[in-house]
C-alpha cells in the first residue's frame, strides 16, 4: 500500500498540488496534514492525524462512482476520521473558499 500511496504522489492532479501548497508546513491553522497516505486501509488525498480530518478532491470521475465513495467514506468515518469533498475545480477556482471550509471543519474536530 505503501508503494501505491508514493505512485498517487507522483502522479498528483493539479487541483491536488495546488491544494498541497496552501496545506503542507502546517500552513493552515498550525494543522499538520500529510497527503496520500493510508489511514485505516484507504489511501486518501489529505489528512490530519491528530484532528482525524480526511480532505478528498475529486474529479469528474467520481461522480460515477458515488456508490463506491459512499462506502469508502463510511469505512473511514466507523473508524473516527471525519471525510470532506471538494471537486478539482472548485479547489482550482475558490481555493479561498476550500480553505474557509476545511478551516470551520477543523474547528469542528477540535
């Protein structure tokens, strides 16, 4: 799983990146956030460990497989991470308002 967490980082979509730079070096609230990283079997795009707050970015493709992600966030959240979504392009387009986002839901975990 390892291998495969490294394979996603190397192969990061834009929005991912970008999310990336405003996230890493504790940037956002003093959280550290590590990215695609296995917390609970699932390779997830961003997370805070010690706030248990897992950030998805998803593309188009996601939203044909709603079913499988609805699981997926289940599983995640039965194991006490606390799952938000944002779409490529909103997170291109409003990085301020992500950022607005991910900040009340870490004040929420908190």
């Amino acid at each position: 799983m390892r291998a495969r967490a490294r394979q996603l980082r190397q192969r990061s979509t834009e929005a991912e990146k970008f999310l990336w730079s405003k996230l890493r070096a504790r940037q956002l609230d003093g959280v550290k956030f590590k990215r695609q990283v296995p917390p609970a079997g699932y390779i997830v795009d961003f997370v805070s460990l010690e706030r248990k707050l897992i950030i998805e970015v998803d593309g188009g493709q996601h939203s044909e497989r709603n079913r499988s992600d609805g699981e997926r966030t289940a599983a995640l959240e039965r194991c006490g991470y606390h799952v938000v979504r944002f779409w490529n392009n909103d997170v291109l387009t409003n990085i301020e308002g992500v950022l607005e986002a991910v900040l009340q839901e870490l004040h929420l975990t908190h």
